[in-house]
C-alpha cells in the first residue's frame, strides 16, 4: 500500500526562511558611508584563526572584550580646510578624484617629519569604493596629495569568490626634508560568507581578505639620496554587512600577529557595565601589565580562569580563599586577556595584559 502525506505548507514557509536568513549576500555602494553617518566602534584582541573562513560559515567572536571606544565620522568635503579640497572638489578637471566624503586620519610623527590635521578623501559608486587621496599638514604646509591610480578597496557588486587587485601610489614633497612616496597593491578576495556573531550583536556577512604590500620611498634633498623602505605585509579581514557602512569586524594582521581587532557596537548595545565595578571588588590582581607572573588577592573559593579575547581557556588554578594565588602567564602572546572567578555564581572579572 503506497500511503501519501500531505506536509503543511508553513512546514515549507519555515524552510525557506531558514533558508533565506543563511543566503548569502550582495555588497553594493549602498552599504557604504556617505557624508553625515557616523559609526561607532570598539577596539579589542584576538588571537582567533584567521583561516577559519568558506560559504554558509559562522564566524563566533561572541568573546570579544570591549576596550576603548572610537567613531568614524564622514564628513562633507566642502568642510574640510579649503587647501586641501583641490584635487577633491573638481570634477572639471580630476574626475577621477572628485571624493563624496572624507574622514579624520590619525596625526603621525617621524623623524623629520609632523603630519597634522589628515583627512582621507574616498569616492563611492556603483563601480566601487576607493581612497582618491588624502590633505594634511605636513612640516606645517597644507598640502592635498592624488593617489594616481587610487586605491580600489572595494569593486562593487562584492560577492563571494570575487577576486581582483589594484596597484596605487602617491608622492609628497615633504618641507625641509625632500620628498616621501608610497607604493601599494591591494590583493582582495572575498574568501566567506555567512553569520558573525558579536558580543551584542548577529550579522549577515561577507568576509573580504586584502593582502596589502606596501613600500615607502624617502629622498633627502640635504644629500641627494633616496631609498626604499619595504613595509611587512599587512593582512586584512573584514566582514561586511549589508546598510552597515564600515566592516562590522576588521581584524588587521602584520608579521604574522594581530595587531588591530575592532568591531561595531551601537552605544546601547555594549557599555562599561561588561566589567561592573562591583564584580572586580576586593578582588586585586598585580602587576598588570604583567610579562610572567601575576598575584591574585580578594577572592574566595573556586577557580581561577585565564581566557583569551576569543574565549579560550588558556590557564586555570584551584583557589581556597587564602593567601596570594600566583598565576603563570609566561609563554603567553601578547593581547588582552580575561581573568575570571566565580564566587556564589557571580564573576569576578580583571583585564590581564601579559
């Protein structure tokens, strides 16, 4: 006897919206900034894999420990200081460079040379996105420099297994010294999607992986001498998510080591409260930083948990509630760590930074 079932259609409905919440995604301008968003984030560490990655995949950095905070806000370019705007704000006569916005960069110092007030310029259309130069005062003269070609950071449409690579550079006459230049190619691929889980946060994403080769040029007029300065690979990775504006979660990679981990949070979502004052009371740990050891005070009964940002179980120690416990950290890479205790099912909570 044949039988036949009939399967109720929001059997089917469920289907495909599990189906629809695990599809992968588009990137478009439309994910990108324009001039007036703001975004907020968190900087943190992590020593999770890198190589963890592929289609339909989940990303769990659901560990990560909010440090400082910082925002990202675009600007007009028309309010950037005026002796910056002029390769930016022509498209008569630089189309190519005609920006949407512009950001506030980091003021830097070297030998011989002060770079203040930066700000990068970024243009953003159907074709892509891509940093067309940047103005700043340099040895205190304004000075707008082209990236001539620009730095493609993104080719839209962005989906997974895209691939492509762009080549920029730069040159600056730089007060008193001579002149500086940067060359640059940028190896993108989209190399994942799937679900990022953040502390306060779930996103649908594609991971973009750009291998970053850079080399500085330095000629010093005084001597006539000039030379090439080759920077150690930089890796990016960074996951996108669709209306977001910047990555969700970039984890910046050089010599083989993280060194910039930073993530989206909404001020609502996290705040300071993830270490309540009250959870670390009496509890004293020293010295911290620490590169070997660390002394614990304060605390009762239980056990001491030593997790990296990623939530790893790096080190553990039984604990009666007397005396100063002593912790190894020796060996450890260098990051933020979280040192944890229960006592009557409540945490008590310490950064550690071997």
């Amino acid at each position: 006897m044949i039988h036949s079932f009939r399967i109720p259609a929001i059997v089917f409905a469920l289907a495909g919206l599990a189906s629809a919440a695990m599809a992968q995604i588009t990137i478009t301008s439309a994910d990108m900034p324009m001039a007036g968003d703001t975004v907020r984030f968190r900087n943190s560490a992590t020593t999770a894999d890198m190589a963890d990655t592929g289609p339909g995949h989940q990303w769990d950095f659901s560990g990560l420990q909010p440090l400082a905070e910082g925002a990202d806000t675009a600007v007009t370019v028309g309010s950037t200081p005026l002796l910056y705007q002029f390769f930016f704000n022509n498209a008569l006569l630089y189309p190519q460079h005609k920006a949407d916005f512009a950001m506030r960069g980091p003021a830097i110092g070297a030998q011989g040379v002060t770079v203040e007030d930066l700000y990068d310029y970024f243009k953003s259309n159907s074709a892509g996105f891509r940093n067309v130069g940047f103005g700043a005062t340099i040895n205190g003269l304004p000075t707008s420099v082209q990236r001539d070609p620009v730095d493609w950071i993104y080719r839209f449409p962005l989906n997974y297994g895209d691939q492509d690579s762009s080549f920029s550079h730069f040159q600056i006459a730089v007060p008193t010294l001579g002149y500086y230049g940067q060359d640059q190619l940028r190896r993108n691929e989209v190399d994942g999607w799937g679900t990022l889980i953040l502390p306060a946060d779930t996103f649908q994403v594609l991971r973009v992986k750009s291998r970053i080769e850079r080399t500085d040029t330095v000629y010093i007029e005084q001597f006539g001498i000039g030379f090439a300065l080759p920077v150690p690979e930089i890796v990016e990775y960074k996951w996108l998510a669709p209306g977001m504006d910047e990555p969700v979660l970039q984890v910046t990679n050089m010599g083989g080591a993280n060194t910039l981990v930073r993530f989206f949070h909404a001020p609502e979502d996290i705040t300071m409260a993830v270490f309540p004052p009250a959870a670390s009371e009496g509890m004293k740990v020293w010295p911290n930083p620490a590169d070997r050891l660390i002394h614990v005070d304060g605390y009762g009964p239980g056990i001491l948990e030593l997790r990296a940002a990623d939530g790893r179980l790096v080190r553990s120690m039984e604990v009666h509630g007397q005396g100063t416990a002593v912790l190894d950290v020796g060996g450890l890479a260098p990051g933020t760590y979280l040192l944890r205790h229960a006592v009557g099912g409540k945490d008590r909570r310490v950064l550690i930074i071997p």
